[in-house]
C-alpha cells in the first residue's frame, strides 16, 4: 500500500477503499456523517464505501446539489448534530467534498457561513476545533479530497471560498476503481478541470518550486491519459493516471489559481443555470492561456515540455484541439449563459480569491474582453 503524506495523509491505490474501517478507528470516528449526492448512490458507488468501513446503519446525506450551496451545508450540518455525529466522511466528487468541509465548519463555527469567506476575511476566523472529515473521491478532478478550500453558493448567488489550511480533510482515500463507472462526458470535464487546477497553479506569479514541480507532473499526466480514459471507462491504468492528476493539481492550489477559476466560480453560482465547474474551466482555459502568455515565455516552455509540445506550439490551440476531441463546448452560450449577465459576471470576477494570483495582473476591462470572447 501507497501512504503519501504531504499536507495531509493520502491512501492511494485500487482498492485503497478497503482502509477506511481502520481510517476511521485511528480518527476515532464512531459515528461517521457521510455527506454524498444522489448520482454516486444511485451507481452503487456508495454501497462499496459503506462496506469498506463496516458501517451498516450511518446518518447519511445525499441532498448535494451540483453546485453546493448553503441551504445544502446548513441542512447536512443540522442532520450531522441530530444525530450525534462525530466525524463526517464525503463521498463524490468536488461538490460533496467542499459540502462536507463547510459542514464540518459550520459544526463548531457560529455564526452565519459568510464570516469565514477569504475575501470577507475569514481566514483568521477558521480554527482547528472542527470534525475531521475523510474525503473519499469518485470523479478525477476537482482535488479538494487534499485543497485548503470549500466552495459554497451563498443564497444571493455568490459563489465564495472558504480557505484555511484547517479545511483541508484530515485522510484521503484515493481508489482509481471507484472512478471506473463514470460516465464519458464527466470523465472529460472532470479531467480538463485537474488539467486546468495544474496549468493555473504553475502559472501562478507566487514562489512555491515544488508545488511547480508537482503542477508540471501532473499535467504531463492528464495529458498523457485523459483522452484515454474518455475513450475506455474501463481503462484502470489511465483511470489511475487521472486520478493522480486530479491529486497533483489540488496539492498545487497553496499556489492560488487564476482567472480561469475568477471567471468558472463567477459562473457557477448563476442559480438558474447549472453549469459544471470543470466544464467552465475547459471553455475558459484557452483564453486565458493567450491573455496570460506575455511575460510568461519561460512558464510557456515549461508547459510545453510537459505537454509533449513542438518548441513553437500554441498552447492554447493545444488545449482547444484537446477539447474537441472530449467533445467540450467551445463557448459559453452553447452552454446556455445569456450574455446580459457577464457584466455581472466580470463584477464577481475580479472580487474572486483567484483573481490575485493569475498569471498577469487582470483588470475588470480584461474580465470583460475575456467573457467576451469566450461567450461565443
């Protein structure tokens, strides 16, 4: 067995599932909360993690919505102190596991969930008196089973990250097999996000060599396996190649991200739209890639390195060419975005955590060019 420990303990491995009866006795989590949504029950995913923990009877949630949100947090969180919690296990993809994490917030924090926003200053605010939380992936992605933050859709419609290095889980357990019923079209945009996660990171102006280090190898391996693993399903070599991947780029967010992300979590907390995270971060990516590459000449070669890339390639056309082969959208209004709520969007933008650490200084008359261009 494969034990990681690198901001927090890692099990990874196919069948690593079978380690979280002993996970949860070492975290001495008697009555776990298991935070989840309707899809990974309905695909049997969460009978195998029940099993792996010997848990017959848990107080479980399944109410995650898409994006979550903080209706879903305060629900989960009233349920998890109904019945007696004391530890809380997520099982998903990036929307259960930033749930659990508020909810485990939220368990011993008081007061309203908007205090402990990072833009609202909220990080001092975040302790270590919390529920541990194992975080149990099922997509290859989002990387928040090792991130510092919860992103949760307040109810006017800001989409807000709660960061402390408090929030990140205390176990995660990585299994590949887990992934291996995910559908086609997830896998792709599940993939382009941890994609995304790596090549944001990197770009990030914040001096961290590992974390480039780490961004640059997992890039190289999303490259590598993600149009396999669309391909074949059943691909358990590239399911854990992705799975990696996904791993690597959270380990890389103590970097910040960029506008990719500013734009993609402006985007997600539109109520009337449900619009998937990493799905926004494929349509995005390649405009900001060209709206970040002056000044980044040295960053560019390194990323074409990592791509497998001719000297002279286009990175940006190289992902766009990436995209139509996982049958992404190529703008925003194919995914159904009206164009009279951008200049709202370019307002929730620029006051995005991730906007201060892109590549490039990004101005609100950027936001706008951007969306712009992106919308189609």
């Amino acid at each position: 067995m494969s034990l990681i420990t690198y901001l927090t303990r890692i099990q990874f491995e196919t069948g690593a599932i079978d380690l979280l009866a002993s996970e949860l006795a070492l975290l001495k989590i008697n009555r776990p909360l298991i935070v989840t949504d309707k899809g990974v029950r309905a695909a049997g995913v969460l009978d195998a993690v029940l099993a792996g923990g010997g848990l017959s009877q848990p107080a479980i949630f399944d109410d995650t919505p898409g994006n979550p949100t903080e209706s879903a947090v305060l629900a989960a969180r009233d349920l998890y102190l109904s019945a007696g919690c004391d530890g809380i296990v997520a099982v998903g993809g990036g929307s259960p596991l930033d749930l659990a994490k508020a909810v485990s917030l939220l368990a011993t924090h008081p007061g309203a969930l908007e205090q402990y926003a990072a833009i609202l200053g909220g990080i001092e605010r975040i302790g270590p008196d919390k529920p541990a939380v194992i975080a149990i992936p099922t997509t290859a992605g989002t990387g928040s089973e090792v991130g510092r933050a919860a992103l949760i859709t307040l109810e006017d419609g800001r989409k807000l990250g709660f960061l402390s290095p408090y929030m990140i889980p205390n176990v995660a357990i990585c299994d590949p097999a887990l992934t291996l019923k995910l559908p086609a079209g997830l896998t792709a945009a599940t993939g382009m996000d941890a994609l995304t996660h790596c090549i944001e990171t990197f770009l990030s102006p914040r001096f961290n060599p590992p974390a480039d280090a780490i961004a640059l190898d997992g890039l190289a391996r999303a490259v590598r396996y993600i149009a396999r693993a669309y391909r074949d399903g059943g691909d358990l070599e590239a399911r854990e190649g992705m799975m990696m991947a996904s791993l690597q780029g959270g380990m890389t967010f103590q970097k910040g991200l960029g506008a990719v992300h500013g734009m993609s979590h402006a985007l997600g907390g539109l109520k009337e739209l449900r619009l998937h995270h990493g799905t926004l971060n494929a349509v995005i990516l390649p405009a900001v890639l060209r709206f970040n590459k002056a000044g980044n000449e040295a960053k560019y070669a390194a990323l074409r390195t990592a791509m497998g890339l001719s000297e002279n390639a286009d990175v940006a056309e190289a992902i766009s060419t990436l995209n139509k082969e996982l049958g992404m959208p190529e703008s925003l209004s194919q995914m159904g975005v009206p164009a009279d709520v951008l200049p709202l969007m370019v307002e929730r933008a620029l006051a995005d955590h991730s906007t201060i650490t892109n590549g490039r200084p990004v101005s609100a008359d950027d936001y706008a060019k951007l969306f712009d261009e992106v919308s189609g």
